[in-house]
C-alpha cells in the first residue's frame, strides 16, 4: 500500500501546476486513479510532474508524440481525457 503522504503530496503537486488547464487535466487524473495506483504507477506518475505542462498537455491531446518512457496503459487512460469535470 501506497504511503498516504505520498499520495497527498502527488495531489497538491498535480493540482498546482501554474495553468488552470493543466490543473485541471492532470489533477483530476490524480484524483481519479490515485486510490487504485502501486508503486509503479505512482512512480510513472512522479516523473510525469517533472515534466513541462506543454509537453503533457501534448501526449494527452495527440498533438506530441508520447516518450517511450511514458508509453503505455497509464498513458492511454490519461490520453482519455474521460476524468475531467469541467467547473461551471
């Protein structure tokens, strides 16, 4: 089991990102599958934070090809795009 800290600051990581688009995107991955995550998906999701918000925005919408370090089932399920609820 994945240490509830860790997930805690994963959140406030994928939710402060400095774009209202990419908090939305990448925060609402994180709330979605963060509870059904290991320690690999965790990890892949850590080195995805270190990443430009340019470059993840562009994997998930196709406009970027995704690295092969990032390829994968995650990926597609982030590539979705399914998890995000537009505020109103």
């Amino acid at each position: 089991m994945i240490d509830a800290s860790r997930i805690k600051r994963l959140k406030f990581r994928a939710w402060h990102r400095g774009t209202r688009e990419a908090d939305y995107m990448i925060g609402c991955f994180c709330d979605r599958y963060a509870a059904e995550w290991g320690e690999t998906e965790v990890a892949w999701f850590e080195r995805l934070l270190d990443e430009e918000d340019v470059d993840i925005i562009g994997w998930a919408l196709g406009s970027l090809a995704v690295p092969p370090e990032y390829a994968g089932a995650q990926m597609d399920a982030f590539r979705k795009l399914d998890f995000v609820e537009i505020p109103r």
